[in-house]
C-alpha cells in the first residue's frame, strides 16, 4: 500500500464496511484516511514507498472508575469514534508526526533521552518515540505520520491514549518489533501489548522493559485494553496487573451508545493531572500502610483485598488509625470505599445483569456507581452530575461519567430507533441546566466498536 492507494477514499471505504456498523461510518473514516495521506505527500513525502494505516478506536469505561491500576476490573467498550494514522517510513532516525487538523507538526529523533514538552499533544507521540529507544535499542528507523480524529479531544473519550497506541503502531510495523527476540520475550498477545503500553504512558517498567518518566499521570491499562482487545458490538470485561481477559457481552439487540461531552475539559497532562494523580496516590498509600503494618508484601489493593475475608475489615482498622502522612484517614477510607463497592458490588453483577437482558438491574447498579463515584471517588464536576440524570430523565437505560473524571463526558444507552431523538433532548435539557458549557459541549452516536486495526492492501 502506497499513499497513492489511499487517496482512493471509496476502495478503502469498501475496505471498512465490514469493520464498523454502517457505510456512512466507513466512507467517513475514508476521507480522513485520505487526508492523512494528502498531508504527507503535501509534506514531501515520496507517495510512491510503502507505507501503513491504522484506525484506533477511543473508548468508553462502561463501569470500573479508576480500579485499573489498582489492579481492579472493569467493563469496557471501543467507539467508531478515533484516530486514522497513516504513516510512511524514513530512511533515518527523525519522526515528524504532523496534526493535520491543527495544522502543527512535531519533528524529534529516536533517542532514550529525547526532551519531551509537557502540556501539548506532543507528549504523547514524542513519549511513545523515547520509550522505544530505550527499549529496543539503537537502529530504530523513523516516520513519517499524520493523524486525524473524530473524537473530540480532552473529552475524557481517550484521544491521548488512542494517539500513543497509533504512533506505537506505526512505528512498531516499520521497525517490526514483533519479530525481535526482547519483544516476544515480553509481548506475546494483546493483553501483553496493552499493559506494555499502559507503562509507556505512566513511566512503569515492564518486566525488562525498563521505564522513563511517562506523560505524567500515574494510571493503568485500561485504555489500552479496549483499543487492542474490543469486539464489535460487545462490552468487555477486564481485569488489571495482570491484564486478564473475564468475558465479552453483547449490547442488548437494538441499543446503542450515546456519548455527552460536557465542554469542561479532561486533559490529563493539564489542570486535572493533579486530581487524577491524587486518586491513584491515595490507592498506592493505601496499600503501602496494609504492607508496612502486616509486613506483607501485596502490590495491588486488589490483592490486598483478596488476602483473606477478613483483609477489608483489617485495612480499614489500619487506616482509622493514621495520623501523619500525605492524606488524611479520612480520605483514605472513602477512597478505599469506593474501590471495595465499584469493583467488587458493580462491575461483575452488572455484567451479570447485562448477559441476561435485565436491563432495569443493570441501569440500577450504573446509577449506584454513579452515585458513588460523585460521593466517594469525588472525581466528578456538576456539569457531568447533570449529564448522567439528564440522560436518565430523557429516556437511557443507563448513563454514567466515565474516564479519569475532573470534566469530561457520560455514556448512555439507548434504543437505535430513539437514538436521534434522544440526542436532540438531551442537548437541550442540558444546554438549559448548563448554557455556556453547552457551547462547548458535543452530543454522539456510536456502536460499541472494534479494536485497533491495520488497513489491509489495496
């Protein structure tokens, strides 16, 4: 495939009819798999090499509010909302990584110490580039890549995590990275490859794979997991550290996804990074008081739970009890709440509920989670409170906040045929709860999507 192919925006159109719900999605996908082409030839990229495309989906966290990196589960989904990436190799060690719709491009080479600005979209790609020079080495060949998405940014949707994992893509194919002997060892399916990926934004290492400094949030893998291991059509459950597949459930026949952004941004590199890092702090110190007081050794609230049926009782003693430290008891203790009620009395019943088409059970333990997360995670601002009810109000069978939360967007779902109509009033209750936030505010439809994909040949 050459950029010249992929100019032809009705033969890659009919490449991705059978990837998304309709023709309308696929042609729209087409064109801007086109313009990404159009921008590198237009940047003096030789049309005529071989080059790759990728479509990375954003993401909706069904349920699970921040219990990945907690080792927790959750229930995800992919959009048909994300990321087109085309991408042409280079004969040295530079990626250019062109924005085309901002019309700005970032321009840096393959090296372990690469400076990489905080604050800017450019992070994310430049994170990904010094990553992979400290983890495969020297010799790495550079690229050429343009993206373009339909997702709007800072939403809460993941457009920073979609973009990593699309310039991991790319550079991975031009390198081919799955044929070395260092990647097998560490990656040897999906799940592997989405905490893989998790690390390179958070700065862990990885087995071997030694880390860096991230992008500067401390999250987990969830992200990366819905982009790589999503099914079309279907929630999937997933558990964390390990990443561990539970199971994939059909959305019920005939419902889809609403998505509500809320206008009040969610960067995570901005003004929330400090929240979002208090909430996955609060967990690490949680776990850091069980190990000092038990002299065991767990890593994950998870585990510690698990420890024993009395380990949840016994923590929440230890925790009463601290009077010195970063956090005070407590908000240790509801944070810990939060944790013990969404992953252990939500996700899996919920899922449960879903299986079986009890959609009244499954609306019922969405707005419990809901609740919780606004009382006891506290991530919540009033404008995505007021998306959630309002949805309710309007007709869903369920709607929640998702995302690191501190702004962003809520998902609800919805019957197909009520679709338009619901979108219409839930733009309008919510443009008279919240006029100047709705000037900013974005109302979608999606199917539950599929994962990441490679465009084949044309």
């Amino acid at each position: 495939m050459n950029l010249a192919s992929l100019l032809d925006a009705e033969a890659v159109a009919s490449l991705l009819v059978g990837r998304f719900a309709d023709v309308e999605t696929a042609e729209q996908k087409a064109s801007l798999f086109a313009r990404g082409a159009r921008a590198l030839a237009d940047a003096g990229v030789d049309g005529q090499g071989e080059a790759c495309a990728f479509f990375v989906p954003g993401r909706v966290e069904v349920l699970g509010k921040h219990t990945d990196y907690a080792g927790g589960r959750s229930m995800v989904a992919a959009l048909e909302l994300g990321f087109c990436i085309v991408a042409h190799p280079r004969t040295d060690a530079r990626v250019r990584v062109l924005a085309v719709e901002l019309d700005e491009t970032v321009d840096c080479e393959c090296v372990p110490e690469l400076e990489v600005p905080h604050g800017t979209w450019s992070n994310y790609p430049m994170t990904v580039v010094r990553r992979l020079s400290r983890n495969f080495g020297a010799g790495l060949q550079g690229a050429d890549i343009a993206f373009l998405s339909d997702l709007p940014p800072a939403a809460g949707m993941s457009s920073s995590s979609a973009l990593m994992v699309g310039t991991y893509l790319a550079l991975a194919e031009h390198n081919r990275l799955a044929e070395r002997e260092v990647y097998r060892r560490h990656i040897n399916e999906p799940l592997a490859l989405a905490a893989y990926l998790g690390t390179i934004e958070n700065g862990q290492n990885f087995g071997a794979l030694e880390g860096d400094r991230g992008v500067g949030t401390f999250g987990g893998s969830e992200d990366h997991t819905a982009m790589l291991c999503s099914r079309a059509g279907q929630f999937g459950q997933f558990s964390y550290c390990p990443a561990r597949f539970e199971r994939h459930i059909a959305l019920p026949e005939g419902y889809m996804l609403a998505l509500g952004f809320s206008g009040v941004v969610a960067e995570k590199t901005g003004a929330a990074q400090a929240q979002y890092n208090r909430a996955s702090g609060l967990v690490s110190a949680i776990v850091e008081y069980w190990c000092e007081t038990t002299g065991r050794d767990e890593i994950y609230l998870a585990d510690v739970l698990a420890s024993s049926p009395q380990a949840a009782d016994q923590l929440r003693d230890i925790l009463a009890q601290v009077q010195d430290g970063p956090f005070p008891a407590a908000d240790l203790l509801t944070r810990l709440e939060h944790f013990v009620c969404e992953n252990g009395e939500i996700v899996g019943p919920a899922g449960d509920a879903l299986a079986v088409g009890d959609l009244a059970a499954f609306g019922r333990l969405v707005d419990r989670s809901q609740a919780l997360t606004t009382d006891l995670l506290q991530n919540q601002v009033p404008q995505t409170v007021a998306l959630a009810q309002l949805a309710r109000e309007v007709g869903a069978a369920a709607a929640s906040a998702f995302g690191a939360g501190f702004g962003g967007s809520v998902w609800a779902l919805v019957e197909m045929g009520e679709a338009d109509r619901f979108l219409v009033d839930w733009a309008a209750a919510y443009g008279r709860a919240f006029a100047p936030e709705a000037q900013r505010a974005g109302f979608y439809l999606s199917q539950a999507g599929p994962a990441a994909f490679a465009l084949e040949a044309i």
